[in-house]
C-alpha cells in the first residue's frame, strides 16, 4: 500500500470522537488493540500508577488522538462502555460447513424477526456496516444502568456491546473489507423492549399480586404460541435452524421459570416434527438449544 492511511483513519477516530465516542488505536489493518495488555505492561506513561487498559485509556480528547494517529494507520475502536452506548452486533452465519450454510439466515434477519415479534419496526439509529457484511447498530444507553456485553441473549448472531467491549469504528478497514456508516443519524436510545431483555426484572422485585403473574403467564403463553407457530411455518431449508431459534428463545422462559420444560420440548417436537423433519432431528436439536438457553440465562441470573 503506497498512499498514507493515517489521515482518513484520523479523520474516523475525530469523527466519533465528536459524536462523544472514546476511541482508542487497533492494530493496523485489524480488530486487536493496539495497546500492550496488562501481561506486557511496562508500569510507565499512562500505567506508571498500574495499568490501564483500553478501556480506560480509550478518549476523546482531538489532541490526544492526533498524536496517535500520526504514528501509524491505526484502525479505529471505540470503547462502547465509557462512551454510553449498546451497540447491537448482527453477524453474519459462519460458512465453516459447506452444506447448509447458505439458509442459515443473518443476524439481521434474526433481529428483524425479534422486533416484528415485539410490535416493534427495526430502529432506526447510527448503524454500520461491518468488514464480513453484519451490521452494527449504536444506540445510547440509559444512563445509571451498567450493561455489559451479551452473546446469544437476545437471539442467534445477535450479541451486544457495552462495558467491557469495543466495536471497530466506520472507516477502518480490514483485509476482509472496510467498515462503512449506513446510516448517520444520531444514536437513538435503546428501545424499551430490547433493554427489557437485557436487563430482565429482578424476581424478587416482581410483585406477588395477581395481575403481574397473570400477565407474565399470558406473556409466555404468547410466546410459546408464536414460537411454535414460526417452527411449524419454516420453509423447507429453515426448518432446523428455525427449531433452535424457538429452543433458544423459549429457553429463558424456562430458566426464568415462566414456561415448564416438557411443555416447552412437547410442543416444538410437535411443530418440528408437522414440518417433516424426524423426530430424532427434533430431540437433537431441542436437547442442545435448550440445554444452552436454560445454562446461558440462570449464569445471567446468578451474577446479577
Ligand atoms: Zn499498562
């Protein structure tokens, strides 16, 4: 490469440092941080008091990032946490096996169908375009409450960013591709809805009356209804991976003690199997994703 980066990339790090967003450097034509990690630390500079990582370090200061950047094409992070955001991370299916790759559907797709779900169109927010063709979308978070980053909480390849982890900014490139802003509105404010799954009400605050049960019951009822209504709907080619979806989805329901297991199990067998596929396909696949769900959301619990 004979022209110089740096002046496009430091004009990506001051562009969202100017959205309030505190970047810090990634290592040149990748998504690692370019800082030394604390097994490294040379205990001078920024971490003479001990170190700091990028999280801390991550700024928005223009004089700071101009001196920088002037060092190298650095990509750029920004460190979603001290920057009050939720990025919502929509990958795209991993093409490691050759047979069957090619239905799984997106995580934006995935998203698309959650927001459907909940009444919901999908927002509309500061979005980009992700190096392997995903979608990031930034939205604030509310504030004096911590999130922390998720993986398969809300759906399959939908994860989410906040403390504790950093999303590569529009503008740097990868050798895969170049992350490019969709869209460039502001970030809008997490939806209730998806907050609401991230940060499930605590039980113990849940009162013990009987209209708050009821509506939970119904709430699950509904979700066991369409859940079993989106298996059994599956076009040919989606039919598994629709089956895990509904397992995954209606596993936190179980965790949370809203829907019986066996209820869950007998009536997506049911669904999987009206669909055509065997009943050992089903079991399998049932088994694994509510095994995950159920595991997934009580560790969620248990830390809270
Ligand atoms: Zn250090």
């Amino acid at each position: 490469m004979t022209h110089d980066a740096r002046p496009a990339l430091l004009h990506a790090a001051l562009e969202a440092a100017d959205r309030g967003w505190h970047v810090f450097p990634l290592r040149p034509g990748t998504k690692r941080p370019a800082l030394h990690g604390e097994a490294a630390c040379p205990r001078t500079g920024a971490c003479t008091d001990g170190h700091r990582k990028w999280e801390q370090r991550a700024t928005i200061d223009p004089d700071r990032i101009r001196a920088a950047w002037s060092r190298a094409p650095f990509n750029v992070g920004i460190a979603t946490g001290p920057s009050g955001l939720l990025v919502v991370d929509l990958d795209m299916p991993k093409t490691t096996s050759s047979k069957g790759s090619s239905d799984a559907p997106c995580g934006a797709a995935i998203f698309r169908a959650l927001c459907e779900r909940a009444g919901h169109r999908v927002p509309d927010t500061y979005r980009t375009r992700t190096a392997s063709g995903g979608q990031h979308l930034h939205f604030t978070a509310p504030s004096g409450v911590r999130l922390s980053n998720t993986a398969g909480t809300i759906g399959e390849l939908v994860d989410t960013r906040a403390w504790g982890g950093y999303v590569v900014a529009a503008g740097s490139t990868t050798p895969t591709g170049t992350y490019e802003a969709l869209s460039a509105p502001e970030a809008a404010s997490t939806p209730a809805w998806l907050l609401s799954i991230l940060q499930p009400a605590p039980r113990a605050v849940r009162a013990p009356s009987g209209p708050v049960t009821a509506q939970s019951g119904s709430y699950a009822d509904s979700a066991l209804d369409n859940e079993t209504r989106n298996v059994a709907s599956a076009q040919l080619g989606a039919r598994e991976a629709a089956l895990f979806r509904a397992a995954r989805a209606l596993g936190r329901l179980i965790a949370w003690g809203d829907l019986p297991r066996h209820t869950v199990e007998q009536a997506l067998q049911e669904a999987g199997e009206a669909t055509g596929l065997t009943a050992a396909e089903c079991r399998s696949t049932l088994r694994s994703a509510l095994n995950w769900s159920i595991a997934h959301n009580q560790v969620k619990r248990d830390a809270a």
